[in-house]
C-alpha cells in the first residue's frame, strides 16, 4: 500500500532537484539549518552516491579507471532504453542501491509522521526510467526471469516513494557551461542529459518553482528562502 501524498497543513516536504553542479546539496545543507532555527527540521539525503562512489575508485592506483570505466559501461547499458541489461550482478548492484535510497526515504517518513520538517537533497520519481533519480532497472530489456522481478520490485519501490508529494519541489535550473565549470570532473554528456531530461519532470503534479541556479549564491538562497516561505506560512 503506497503511503498517502503529502497534505497541506502537515509538516512542509522542501525537496531540491537539479543537475550536477546546480548547488542543490549546499543550498539544501544551508536552508535546512536555517529553517531548524524556527522548527525542527532534518536534512535528507535521497541519491545514491553511486557517482561519489565511481570518481573514488578513478583515484585507485593502475587499475582505478579502467575498473571504473567497465563498470560504467555496464551501469550505462542498465540505465539506456533498449539496451540489455548486462547480468544479474549488475542487475543486483542497482537494486541494492534503490533499496538503500528506500531506506532513506522510510526513515523521512517517519520524522514527517513525528511533525519534523523536512528538506532533500534530490527527491525520487517514477516518470523516467534511468536517471534523473528515478528506477535503474526499468529502462533496459532482460530475458533473465530474475532482473525482470527485481525491475518489478524495483519500480513498485519509486512509484511509492513519487506517490508521496513534497510540499514545493525547487528546482535548480543550470546551463550546461556552468554545471561543467562547476563540476569538471563530471563527464560533460552525461550532465548535458540530466539537464534535458530534469527539465521534463512533473512529479506527479507537485508544486514546482524553477530557480536560475546560475546566479550568485546568495540570490539564489534569497528566492529559495522566499519560495520556502510562500509555501509553508
């Protein structure tokens, strides 16, 4: 049973989506601190990290980018439409993380249902399949009877947590030149498309108020906090 969407009056769900390099996790750190000065309020992180996790393993001595790079290869095919999902290792290693995203989310649910605000870094969906923090397993094609129940389980596991609406999504909108100046260890394609495809999420009909994330800081904190503000009076 998925749980119920987020309802006025409640506890405000402030979830912040963009692209690599749009400063969501250090506006998200900053607002949650200022916020917790009026009402008790929790950072949240919902990614993964798996990005985190591949840029270490460059770092390892001889063999660091070329098992980053095969292992890269594969998350690619996983996450691209019509490709075939490249064994259940693979196939694992995804679910395994959604799960760990899920867990997070459980645990936000329990401190919304305690009346504790709170604020995400990036929030789940269940409209594109493959990025964008949305399923791992349902873009490619398998024949593995098992890669195809963890992409069932997999999905039933987002469309719970998009069933939840927070409060006010923000969006940090950013330009491909700035998310690559901010991000140069980033490959630049791969932002050109979180770009693109962000830019298509609807959340499910949640509130959404777009920020030009390529502004100062500072003029972007001023609109989130006056956004934040207009939806949680």
């Amino acid at each position: 049973m998925a749980p119920a969407a987020h309802k006025r009056g409640g506890a405000p769900i402030i979830a912040f989506i963009g692209c690599d390099g749009s400063g969501k996790s250090t506006i998200s750190a900053e607002i949650a601190d200022i916020l917790n000065t009026k009402r008790k309020t929790a950072l949240v992180y919902l990614g993964l990290g798996s990005g985190d996790i591949g840029r270490k393993i460059q770092k390892w001595p001889i063999i660091g980018k070329a098992v980053e790079r095969a292992l890269s290869s594969k998350a690619k095919k996983t996450r691209t439409p019509g490709e075939s999902i490249p064994g259940v290792v693979t196939a694992s290693v995804v679910f395994l993380f959604s799960c760990k995203r899920f867990l997070a989310f459980k645990k936000l649910l329990k401190a919304h249902q305690n009346n504790i605000q709170i604020v995400t870094d990036r929030y789940p969906q269940a409209e594109l399949a493959g990025c964008c923090d949305g399923p791992g397993l349902s873009a490619g094609k398998t024949q593995n009877p098992l890669i195809a129940w963890l992409a069932r389980v997999e999905k039933r596991l987002y469309t719970r947590m998009a069933s939840v609406h927070p409060t006010v999504v923000i969006f940090l909108d950013v330009d491909l030149p700035t998310a690559v100046a901010r991000k140069s260890d980033h490959n630049p394609d791969l932002l050109a498309t979180k770009i693109e495809k962000t830019r298509t999420l609807r959340f499910d009909g949640a509130p959404i108020e777009i920020i030009n994330a390529c502004q100062s800081y500072n003029d972007v904190k001023k609109q989130v906090l006056s956004v934040i503000e207009k939806y949680t009076k």
